[in-house]
C-alpha cells in the first residue's frame, strides 16, 4: 500500500546523483536528509544493579551500536548509573541522552517529569533553569547527545508542558535534540503533539516510535505472521506521513526481547529475521535511528500509586541477567554490521515515500516486483534515486525479480553492477532482509 500523503509521483533519471527529468510528476522529498544513522538500545548496563565490568563493555562495544539509552536511577562509588555510563561512551566514541535531574535538584526535576506537567506560574523559568543546568553539567563529556524528556505521556493535558521544556532547550542547547519516546496511535492529541515537539531552528528533534508486533501466541510463519507485519508497518507509514514536512526525525525501537506478564509470555523472542525485517520496514519509512528493546535482563514490578503490586514482569533482552550473551546478540550484532555500511550511503539522502509489491505506482525505477517486497525511495532534494528493497518473508531467502526502468542498476553498497535484462533484474534477499539500489553514476 502507499503510504497515505507521500507517495505523490517518482521523478529520476540514470545515476545515482541528480539526472535529467523523464516525467511530468513529481515525488516531494522529505524536507530533512536522513542524517548519520543512529543505532541503540535501551537499559544497557543492567536492570537492577549497575553492570558495566570488562566483560559487559566488550560486548557493548562488540555489538556495533553508535548510543545507549536510558539507565536505571543507581549509585556508582560517588556517582551515578548515569554519569558512569556517560563518561564510558565519552571514552569509547559512543553517545547517548540523559535523562535524570541535575545535581542539586530533586528526583521530580527530571525535564521529563516538567514536560508532562501543566504549566503555571513561574513554570517557564522553572524549566529554563533546570534545562540550563542540565547543558552545564554535561556539556564538558563528549558523549552527551540530546534530551530524553518523554516516555509515553499520551494526554492532550501534557503537550502544553512539552512544548514549554522544547522551547526552553531550544534556547539554552539548540545544537542537541530533545527525544521523546511512545506508540503514535495512542497520543490523544497528535497534531499538537507534534507542534510542540518539534519545533523549528536548531538540531532536529526526534520521537521513537515503539510497536512490538511478535506477541507470545504468534506463530513463526504464516498469516499471522503476515499480519502483524502489516499492523508494524501500517505502524511505522503513520509516523512518516506525520513527519512530512515537519522539521524533525523518527527513530524506531525494534523488539528484540521476550517479556513474561505474572508468568505467562506476553512477547515472545523474534527470531533473527524478524528482528532484520523489522529494521527493514524501518528504514524502507525513512526512520533514521533503530533502538534495539532491550539490551539487559531482569525483573520489573509495576504497583499502583498506593505501592500494590499489579503485574509482575520479566525481561529477556539480548543478554541475560548474569551478562551471558542470547543468540538475539549476534543477530543484531550481524545486523548492525550490514547498517555500518547502508547507513553513510542514505545519510545524505531524503526520504521520498514507500509502497509494496506488487502493486507499484507509475514511476521511472520500478515497473513492478515480485510479492512480498517492501520499497521505500530516496535521494537527493531534486531528484529520487535509491530504492531501498525489504522482503517480507521471514522464513525464506529468495531472489527476487524487479521491474526496472533505468538500463542499468548498482548495489549502492557494494557498488557491484546489477544486469539488466529484458527490462528486469534480480536480487539476493536473505529472510527479512534488504538490499539498496540505484543506477550507476554518468560515466561510471
């Protein structure tokens, strides 16, 4: 299906960089370039105590990710999960947001806390001081990247809140974004929502969209299969129609993770494909970041706000809670190697829209493919000259077979020439998997 509001027309030429027009149409770029790709994942140094040992960091850094996320509210000697954490990425070359008040301040002075609040008197200043203090304290670590200032506040009540802490770091940091993280059906209020989130002038702001699709009762393949593909990426078009034009970028988190709920599995673990397919489908939207939920293991108790306990949880992330790696680590070890070399290839490109086989709109790349194959085209602000290639099969590697217009093709990654023939080519697709292409540059 086309996504609804982006996929207006296709208008390129031979060659991967900008060509001559071969259509009266035209597909309306996103208004931003995909940027650096951002890979991640969520609690990276244990759940319930701190675990960042020489064992722990070699297997972080052995992942191939570019930030961490979020760490639990601990102490380390005299600093904090947070702080330790941070100046580990600032030694390492990785990067992450913080999330927690800063020193001096109370538990209830997490910026995230400000933008779910109504504002009211002397709110504004209130939140000028805190985000000023928050930039001072960690402007001098290397690793410090952005805001994490939301997690799934979905009242029409809390945008107000939201836009007053925005604004604020807009003037006392433009140079880092503010992250937000939630399901984007579920806000009540999405336009205003996305009026106060992203604002415009500085570094772009970013939301992450959650959506875990492999509950405990789906099976490994068939209809079922298919559909909760469908839901994720129905998914995951709302958030690229909501950016179009907005001045701003998605991350999407991608499950990776088996959860129990008072015993009984709610999620269970995807397999290597469909964590694949799941990126895929994301970056065939455009997303610019994949966060991978989540890294550590361990129990959660969610109680009430009189303390009673309402559901017991546990967590299998990609490693377990004594450190020792799940094979779901070397799937997104192996993924985000293949990321390493696709992402430089689209940072500088823009997103133009996306559709699925077989039914391919009029354009000058693709005539047609085979089913089950997801599109998503980019490239520069003048021209579109990627499509990026997802096959939707999570049980199979195949070849797959492509209309393609152009008279020649290129892996965009590999730089390997792709035949033509007959107006067609075909592509090695592992289960899930993808592949970029575009038409050799004039002359090469």
């Amino acid at each position: 299906m086309v996504a609804v509001g982006l996929w207006l027309a296709l208008l390129a030429g031979p060659g991967c960089g900008p060509a001559a027009p071969t259509a009266s149409v035209s597909l309306a770029p996103a208004r931003l370039a995909q940027g650096p790709l951002v890979t991640a994942v969520w609690l990276p140094v244990g759940m319930t105590w701190v675990r960042l040992g020489a064992p722990d960091q070699e297997l972080l850094l052995n992942l191939g990710v570019t930030h961490l996320e979020w760490t639990q509210r601990a102490a380390v000697d005299s600093t904090t999960a947070e702080a330790h954490t941070l100046a580990w990425c600032s030694w390492h070359g990785l990067r992450m947001p913080v999330y927690y008040e800063p020193p001096g301040f109370l538990p209830e002075d997490k910026l995230h806390d400000w933008a779910r609040a109504r504002p009211g008197p002397g709110f504004v200043e209130a939140v000028e001081t805190r985000a000023a203090s928050l930039r001072q304290h960690w402007e001098p670590w290397p690793a410090f990247w952005g805001y994490l200032v939301g997690h799934e506040d979905y009242g029409r009540d809390q945008v107000a809140g939201l836009a007053e802490v925005v604004r604020a770091l807009r003037r006392q940091d433009p140079d880092r974004p503010a992250v937000v993280v939630g399901r984007w059906r579920d806000y009540q209020a999405p336009a205003a929502f996305l009026d106060a989130l992203f604002a415009e002038g500085g570094e772009p702001n970013v939301f992450q969209h959650e959506h875990y699709v492999f509950a405990g009762t789906l099976p490994l393949q068939g209809a079922a299969v298919d559909r909760a593909l469908d839901g994720l990426t129905a998914g995951y078009d709302q958030v690229a129609q909501a950016l179009q034009g907005r001045h701003g970028r998605w991350h999407a988190i991608v499950q990776v993770h088996a959860e129990t709920r008072n015993g009984r599995l709610a999620y269970r673990r995807p397999t290597a494909a469909e964590i694949r397919v799941q990126v895929g489908l994301a970056l065939s939207r455009g997303a610019a970041g994949i966060v991978y939920f989540l890294y550590s293991s361990g129990a959660e108790s969610i109680v009430d706000a009189g303390g009673r306990l309402i559901e017991s949880r546990y967590y299998d992330g990609l490693v377990d809670s004594s450190g020792v790696p799940a094979e779901a680590y070397l799937a997104v070890c192996s993924i985000n190697h293949d990321l390493a070399q696709c992402g430089p290839r689209l940072a500088s490109l823009r997103y133009y829209g996306s559709f699925a086989a077989p039914g391919v709109p009029a354009n000058p790349l693709l005539s047609g493919g085979d089913p089950d194959l997801e599109f998503g085209v980019f490239g520069t602000a003048e021209q579109a000259t990627h499509v990026l290639v997802v096959n939707r099969r999570t049980a199979e590697a195949r070849r797959a077979s492509l209309g393609w217009l152009p008279s020649t093709a290129q892996d965009a990654v590999t730089g390997d020439d792709v035949p033509v023939a007959a107006g067609r080519i075909s592509v090695e697709l592992p289960p899930g998997g993808w592949r970029l292409l575009c038409t050799p540059p004039a002359g090469g």
